[in-house]
C-alpha cells in the first residue's frame, strides 16, 4: 500500500512540473515594469516583438499601487485610450497576473490620468500553441518510395521430342564406323532367320508406339 502511495504522489508531481514548465511567464517591460517609458508606446510594442505568448502562459504586470493600473479593453478602446467597453475590471493592486486564456489580439492599458496617452498601453498577440503565431509547419522530407521491380515469372517451353521413327525403319549403327576398314560383314541368314528378325522388329516398334 505504501509502495502504491509512493508512485501515486510521484506521479503526481511529475505532472504538476510539466504543467509549470508548460507555462511562460512574461514580466511586461521586464525590468522597467508597467510604467510611462521613455519611448512611450513603442517601448512596449519593441518589448513584445519576438516572444512568444501562448495560451496558458502568464503576462505579469509590476507597478506600484495606487500609482498605476491595469485594464484589458478591446482594440477600439485601445486605440482610443478609453475605458468603454472594458473586458474584466480595472486593477488597481500591484503587481498583476493575467493568465492568457484565448487566442488571438489582447490589449491592455492604464487608466491612471494620461498614462495611456503618454504609451503605457500594450498589445500583444496570443498563439493556441507554443510555437510562433501564425507559423506553419515545416515540410515534411520523408522521400517517396518508389514501388519495387517487377521480376518476369519464368515461362515453361515444353521440351521438342524428336519424332518417332515409322515401324519396321532401319535403325543406324550408334557408333560410324565401328566395324573398322577391314571388317568383313557377317554372313547373310536364312529366310527364315529374317521373317523373325522382322516380326521381331516390328513388334518391338509397335511397343514403343504405345510407351511414347
């Protein structure tokens, strides 16, 4: 059972540290926090340029209370530095923590006096995921594989038996001059001996007709 609550709390943890290094967070102006810049609203604009904001992730905004504020308006207030159709409610109590909680456009800005016109406002573009806004994929470079060879099947060609020789032919010596220069032939038969001989023949031609 211990053993059990062991992994179970390591698990735990382990996911909790993945959710934690999941998230970003992005201190406005870094070391100058949320206040009137010397380059006013560009300040911020070149302080946002290059980093990544995705959903999740925290935007935190240091200021000294009562001297500054925080208020997420839409674009057109933005623009016009107005508090009209604000989204959420003005923050007066430094330091701020937004958590990012949708994509697209976010405009924040201070309500303080003229702290708005003098560019203590920022605008900052929020990504579904952590990669860069409105980057697409890379190729992909797996090679195409082209289909393999194709090998002809071998084609039987039937074997050409010669043809059989006609019943009663005269069949040639295997060996050409095999009897030699001098041989004598041997002495004729009677006409007995040869009527055997060719019934002897012709049967054994008929047999080879009925095995070939």
């Amino acid at each position: 059972m211990a053993r059990f609550i062991g992994v179970a709390f390591g698990f735990v943890v382990v996911v909790l540290l993945q959710c934690a290094a999941a998230q970003t967070v992005h201190v406005v102006g870094d070391n100058s926090g949320w206040t009137i810049l010397q380059g006013g609203a560009q300040a911020y604009t070149e302080w946002a340029n290059g980093k990544n904001f995705a959903v999740g992730d925290i935007l935190t905004f240091n200021f000294e209370t009562n001297k500054h504020d925080v208020l997420r308006v839409q674009k057109t207030s933005f623009d016009a530095c107005s508090t009209s159709n604000p989204i959420g409610d003005v923050i007066t109590t430094g330091p701020v923590n937004f958590t990012l909680d949708s994509a697209g456009d976010h405009y924040y800005i201070c309500t303080f006096s003229q702290h708005c016109q003098l560019g203590q406002k920022l605008a900052i573009t929020v990504s579904s995921s952590g990669g860069t806004p409105g980057a697409s994929p890379p190729p992909s470079t797996t090679p195409r594989l082209s289909p393999p060879p194709t090998t002809p099947s071998p084609t039987n060609t039937p074997a050409i038996c010669p043809p059989d020789a006609p019943a009663g032919a005269p069949t040639s010596p295997s060996t050409p001059g095999a009897l030699g220069p001098n041989a004598r032939p041997p002495p004729p038969g009677s006409s007995s001996s040869k009527l055997l001989a060719g019934i002897s023949v012709s049967t054994l031609a008929v047999i080879m007709c009925f095995l070939f």
